[in-house]
C-alpha cells in the first residue's frame, strides 16, 4: 500500500518548526531529509525514522518495523502529533546521520 499525499502533508506539517525539511517521492513512498541528510520516510502512512542512538535514546520502546520488504527496521515514531518532540527528534538524529553521499558524474 502506498502512502498517501494527506499523510505526508501532515507530517510536514508537524516537522515545518524545523528548518530544511524535504521529501523525494520513492515507488509510492517518501523519503523525508533534515537539512540533506535522510532521517526516515513515510512508509504505508508510517513515519520511520532510522534507529541512530539518539532516536532509540527518545523512543526507547518504539517498535522497530520494515518500511518495506528487503529493507532494515526503522523506528516507529507514534508521537507524531508533538512537534516539540519531532523537532527535538530530528535535531538530536542530526549529528548521527552519514552526509548525503556525492553524486557520481
């Protein structure tokens, strides 16, 4: 099932306190970069985030799942109505996450 526009506005929505924030539609699914790296996506109308310290530290019983068959577990982020705790998220993962990777020419 892909993830539909509605959801992926909304959590937009809820993470526009933070700077920077873009989406790549994926095979009917989105991609979600703070400042160019990727933090997670949505997935079947799911935000997944990627299990850095930082993240596992906030959510510390979040439930790990698969964004999509083949892939490695995410994080389920079930607060998605705070956006003080998004924000405080994604800042947090900011540090742990790889640089976006160069383009070959």
């Amino acid at each position: 099932m892909a993830s539909s526009k509605d959801y992926l506005e909304y959590i937009l929505d809820q993470l526009s306190e933070l700077d920077d924030i873009s989406y790549r539609a994926m095979m009917g699914e989105y991609i979600i970069y703070y400042h160019g790296k990727v933090v997670g996506g949505i997935y079947d109308d799911r935000f997944l985030v990627k299990p850095v310290k930082a993240a596992m530290a906030m959510m510390p019983d979040a439930e790990m799942e698969l964004p999509y068959e083949g892939a490695k577990e995410m994080l389920l982020v079930d607060d998605v109505e705070n956006r003080e705790f998004l924000r405080e998220l994604l800042e947090a993962m900011y540090l742990e996450l790889p640089a976006p990777k160069k383009k070959k020419q």
